[in-house]
C-alpha cells in the first residue's frame, strides 16, 4: 500500500489506477465542487457515482463500439457508473472529460436534457461535440462552465467568444440553485393528494437508458476516435 491523494490515512494499492490517476480525479471533483459552492453542494447535486478505471475494452466499450463502429470513446457513463478508459489519461486534459462525465450523472434525476435547447434557444453551443445530441450538450456545458478556458483551448468551437455564452450561464446558475426549468409537457401533475385536494408535481424524471461518453482527444462527435 502506498500514501493516496485526500484525507489522511487512505491508501493506495497498486491495481488498475495509477496513483497519478486518482490525482486527476481527485482534482476534477475538487474543481467541479468549488464552483457549485463546495462538498456538500456538489453531493447534493450530483448525488453518488461509481468512478471505475478499465485498460483495453470490456463489455460495455465493445457494445458500444457495436453500435457505433467508428467510436473509440475515453470514457462511458450509464446511470450513475461512470468508466474511464485509456484514451481519457492519454489525451490533453482529462480532468475536463471526468467533470464531462460527472455531468451526466448530475442529469440523470433532473430536467436538464429537456429544457436546456428550448432555454438557450439558439445561442450557439458550446463546443462542436455539443451539436451531438442533447446528452452531450448538457455535459459540454457543464464541462466548459467547470473549465471556462476548455473552449478555447481544447474544442474547435462555433462560439465567437470562448466562453459560455449568457444563455448558458444563466441556465448553470439555475441548475446549481436546483431550480433547472421543467418543460411544459412535464408540468401536469402525476401524483394527486385526495384528502387535501392539492396536487403535487413529481419533479424526479423517468429513468432511460442512454449512452453519454467523453470525445477523445477534441475530435469530432463521429470521428477515427470520438465517442457519442
């Protein structure tokens, strides 16, 4: 066993993880809790994750890949598991793709999917991967409020400016209140009190099995090695 990134006492033994790996994620999950105002907040938020590190390829990769013959991806998410890969430590910045992930463990159990294109409307999106689908543009905006500068040096990017554009900014202020914005067709109550005659609006939305996965090293979204 060897001394470990953290509190004092924890330790590491050599397997799967660098130490210098678990550093990273130490540091992404440090960046990510200082900006939505700190440990507590950032548990709040994002709720509990499984953080696993696999060399090579395992079932989910190769299921992936089945799907989507041309995507190598860095790194996968599925629910709350969230699978990093060797691309991930290989390329530039991997701290941006683990705060990238974290992003979709964060949306599972909120609205943000459904509501963040009609809120923005048509402010360009953050990063060319973001123009993926709804999934990816969610975590590309997560992942360049963390790192404001990861637009500018790490993403050809649609924006003249490097940065969130407003829109986006707003709706990350919201999202870290917990006040992200139900979409209409959300709001018809789904639960109805019958002996106090209030209705209540269950805010919590339907679980669905989805890929979310980290591009490779700022490649496109369908790319030789890009992930969707």
């Amino acid at each position: 066993p060897h001394p470990a990134p953290g509190k004092p006492g924890q330790i590491w033994i050599e397997g799967a993880w660098e130490l210098a790996e678990l550093e990273i994620v130490r540091q992404a999950v440090e960046d990510f809790s200082a900006k939505v105002g700190g440990a507590e907040r950032f548990r709040a938020l994002v709720g509990g994750s499984y953080v696993r590190r696999v060399h090579g390829k395992d079932f989910l990769r190769l299921s992936c890949e089945y799907v989507y013959p041309r995507i190598a991806p860095a790194a996968l998410t599925t629910g709350r598991l969230v699978t990093l890969y060797d691309e991930l430590f290989t390329g530039p910045r991997p701290e941006v793709g683990i705060v990238h992930e974290l992003g979709h463990v964060w949306d599972w159990d909120t609205w943000a999917l459904e509501s963040l294109g009609g809120f923005v409307r048509d402010e360009p999106r953050p990063t060319n991967y973001a123009w993926t689908n709804v999934e990816e543009h969610w975590a590309e905006t997560v992942a360049g409020w963390v790192y404001p500068n990861y637009t500018v040096q790490e993403r050809q990017t649609r924006m003249v400016a490097g940065e969130l554009g407003p829109l986006h900014q707003q709706y990350m202020v919201l999202a870290v209140s917990g006040q992200i914005p139900v979409p209409r067709w959300a709001e018809l109550p789904t639960l109805i009190n019958t002996e106090g005659g209030d209705s209540a609006v269950k805010d919590r939305r339907p679980i669905s099995v989805r890929w979310r996965a980290s591009p490779v090293a700022g490649r496109g979204p369908c790319g030789e090695q890009s992930s969707c």
